[in-house]
C-alpha cells in the first residue's frame, strides 16, 4: 500500500461485558488504510468485523488502541467533533439502503451535501455528475419506490461519495440484491475507486464481492489471520478467496 495514510489501526481491542463475563471480539487488531485503497474485510460469523466496522465508523469505541482517521486520533475527539467528521469524512453504504421516500432519488443524493450548506447549483452538479457514473441520470426526478433495489443502492452509494469523503465504509452492499445487481454496484464502486475518487472498506461475507477489493483481510477469532492481493485477474482472485474460505471453514454468512 501507498499513499497517504487514511486510517490507521493500532492494536484495537474490544471487550463486551463486565469481569468474569468478558467477551473479547478483537484482540489487537492492526491496519492500515491507505488513500485509493479498496480493502474487503471477510470472516466467519462471530469473528469481529461488524463490531471492527461499527469501531472504525465511530458507531462504537474501543476497550484499547487506536482508531486514526484522517491524522485525527478518535479517541481524544469530544462527541461534537466526532460528528463533524462523521459528516465531513466519512460516507456510509448499508445494507437496506436507507433512502428516504418522501424525497426524490436526486435529492437523496444531495442531501449529504445540502446539509453541509452547498447551494443548488452545486448539489444539482454533482448529483447529476455522480448519478450519470452510476448508471441513474435518467431516474433522479423518481422516488425511492419507483426505483430497483439495484438503483437504489446505486444511489445510496451516490450520496455516501456526494461530499467526497475520506474514506467509503460498505456495509454488505449487495447483501439484499440480486446477483446482476450487485454486479453493477461493484462495478460502479471499482470504476471510482480506480479512478481515484473513492478509498472504500468493505465488509462482505461473499467471495465474489469482496473480489472486486484490491485487497482481502480474513478475520477470524477477532484478529486479522491473512491478507490476499488481488493482482491482474479478478477470477484468479476469486479462486484464492474462495480457496482460503474453505481452508477455515465456518460460515461466513
């Protein structure tokens, strides 16, 4: 990895509960997130990486470490700048989309923006400009119900790049589309991310997902057990994601 440095982890460690029922979720996690980087994150069910999301988004806080974001260590932040930077850093891609259906697919998008206190002008540019990339120029005057769940996810991506951010946190993005839709999100988020305008983390638990990454970090029993490249052949990629899935079993749903 080159580049500046957009996130640095420092041996993260997360407990649950109190002494005598701990329950220790990451065990001295280290990573770091370069700019451009396109980083999946996989494991099996139990291994840390919702609960390593939610810490690196500010959701959550850890029992230890470091989470530096932008050169900005996040636990010396106070919870008024911790949302400052949450909005001004960080764009959020979840799972179930969380669009708004009172308002259009264009003003959805623009509504990061609009929040930030950018006029029309600009928020009509850059939506139009970021709907065009992803394939929805011809659907932002429609609502959320008139449109796909791919073209909404499409969207919900949109507004997570609409005030260019430091970083892209991916939360199961195609975990509730169709496989042709989920296709054209990952090629809508490789295209940016390769064309420099997008560092992404992405947590997935599918192997034909996480290999659109330019790299895939296996977690398991809370710590980082192995990191795959991707190279020049997504299918080869693929292979050695689906080849190490099966090498420590579980599932990774």
């Amino acid at each position: 990895m080159n580049g500046k440095k957009v996130v640095e982890i420092k041996n993260l460690v997360k407990n649950y509960g109190t002494n005598g029922f701990c329950t220790t979720v990451l065990k001295g996690i280290d990573l770091e997130i370069c700019k451009g980087d396109f980083i999946a994150v996989m494991g099996p069910s139990g291994s840390g990486k919702t609960t390593l999301l939610n810490i690196l988004s500010t959701i959550d806080k850890p029992t230890q470490g470091q989470v530096i974001l932008d050169g900005i260590d996040l636990g010396k932040v106070k919870n008024r700048e911790l949302s400052k930077i949450r909005r001004d850093k960080i764009g959020f891609i979840f799972q179930d989309y969380n669009l708004l259906d009172t308002m259009t697919l264009q003003d959805n998008i623009a509504l990061p923006l609009s929040l930030n206190g950018a006029g029309g002008t600009e928020c009509i540019r850059k939506s139009e400009a970021l709907a065009g990339a992803f394939g929805l120029k011809g659907h932002l005057r429609k609502y959320p119900y008139q449109l796909s769940g791919g073209q909404k996810q499409r969207g919900a991506a949109c507004r997570a790049l609409i005030t260019e951010p430091e970083i892209i946190f991916a939360d199961e993005p195609t975990g509730a589309l169709d496989s042709r839709s989920g296709r054209e999100l990952l090629e809508c988020l490789k295209a940016v991310n390769d064309g420099g305008k997008a560092t992404i983390l992405m947590v997935t638990h599918d192997a034909f997902s996480a290999s659109y990454a330019k790299d895939v970090y296996i977690l398991s029993d809370g710590q980082i057990r192995c990191r795959i490249s991707r190279g020049d052949n997504r299918k080869a990629f693929y292979d050695k994601i689906v080849d190490m899935q099966a090498s420590m079993g579980g599932d990774f749903s």
